[in-house]
C-alpha cells in the first residue's frame, strides 16, 4: 500500500523524491501512477502520528474517492 510506504519512508527520513521512484509507483501506467504519487505526496507531508491501520484504510479510501475517484 502506498500509503503505508509514504508513512514509512517519512519516519525513516527519506526524501519525498526518492518515494515517488519506489517499483509500486513507477512502473505504472501515466495515469495510476499520478494518482498513486497523489496519495503517497499526501500521506508523506501529514503531520502527526502514524495512524492506525483500520484509520489508514479508510482515510485512504475516503481522500481517493473525494480527490480522484478511479477511471
């Protein structure tokens, strides 16, 4: 999950670049892969803790359908 990777990769102090390059994001085609760098910019500049993972599923689900909902 992408924004599980975001949320790693900011607490292990990665630059935001460097995820945006991870195979999952990447290797896609033009159009998943700028949703998919949407979700994981977004997950990397929030502050605060760590969700937990039942509040990441659904805060994942609600900001992708509200920003970008699937072709």
């Amino acid at each position: 999950m992408v924004a599980q990777r975001a949320l790693a990769a900011r607490a292990e102090g990665q630059p935001l670049d460097r995820l945006l390059r991870i195979q999952e994001i990447a290797f896609q085609e033009p159009v998943r892969r700028q949703r998919l760098e949407k979700v994981a910019t977004f997950w990397f500049q929030r502050e605060g803790p760590a969700p937990i993972p039942e509040a990441l599923r659904v805060g994942v689900i609600s900001n992708c359908v509200m920003t970008s909902p699937a072709p």
